[in-house]
C-alpha cells in the first residue's frame, strides 16, 4: 500500500463523540432558546410599560372643569380620566385595566409573548405587565 491510499481503521470507535453531542446539542438550543425567548419577554414588558404610561398621561389630561372654574385644585374626573385612558388603548389595539381617582390614574397593560425556541421543550408563551400612575400637573413650576 502507498502512503496515498491509507485506510481508516473505525473498529476503535466507540461512540464518544456521538454521546457528546445528544447532550451538548439540546443543552445549546436550550441557552439560545433561553437567551432569544427571555430577550424578546423583556421587549414586550418595555412596550407594556410604555402603552401603561401614555395612557396613564392621556388620563390625567381629563381634568375636573368644575374644579378648574371654581379656581380650586386641579383634580382629575375619573369618569373622562378612565374613559381616556381606555381610548388610548383603544387607539394602540392594546388591553388593559384602568382605575382614577380625582388624585391619579392607574393602568396596568398585560401582553402575552409567543416563545420561539423553548416552544421545543413545550414553554409555550410568557404573560407580561406593565403598571404606570400619573397625576395631573397644571405648572412645572409648582406642581
């Protein structure tokens, strides 16, 4: 035989390598799955969050205009205050709860986000939520 033609002896194989990689393959999907699916839950709580806040800032718009005639505090009327929040959610096709006082407006927004890859190992979605309050300001100067 030429040192061009040498043979390959497999009979000293003994399935090593094929162990190590029926572990080492579903532990890797398992980070990547881990770092795709945690990363893409946390942008779906900042966009909740965000929603939460602007419509918490659109309720506190609604001023009580009796309150505002009669020269007294600037106090929010719940009523207008819920009704515009739920508009602006309305506007961004986003649910949420929403509750007001005459003091503040608060809105909770909850979001679900479709796993990708740990929809493999059967984790199908993560329920998100993001909560804001706002209080009406009339002035920066004294608010």
């Amino acid at each position: 035989m030429t040192s061009n033609n040498r043979m390959i002896d497999l009979r000293g194989d003994d399935g090593n390598a094929t162990a190590f990689v029926v572990v080492l393959v579903p532990a890797l999907i398992a980070v990547a799955g881990l770092v795709l699916d945690l990363g893409l839950a946390m942008n779906a709580r900042v966009h909740a969050l965000a929603v939460a806040e602007e419509a918490a800032r659109a309720g506190a718009g609604a001023l009580d205009p009796v309150q505002l005639r009669h020269g007294g505090r600037p106090s929010l009327d719940p009523q207008r205050a819920q009704a515009a929040a739920r508009s602006y959610l309305a506007g961004v096709g986003e649910n949420g709860t929403v509750s007001a006082t005459a003091d503040v407006v608060t809105v909770t927004v909850r979001v679900q986000q479709p796993a990708e890859l740990l929809r493999l190992i059967g984790f199908r979605s993560f329920n998100i939520a993001g909560t804001a309050t706002a209080v009406p300001v009339t002035s920066t100067a004294n608010p």
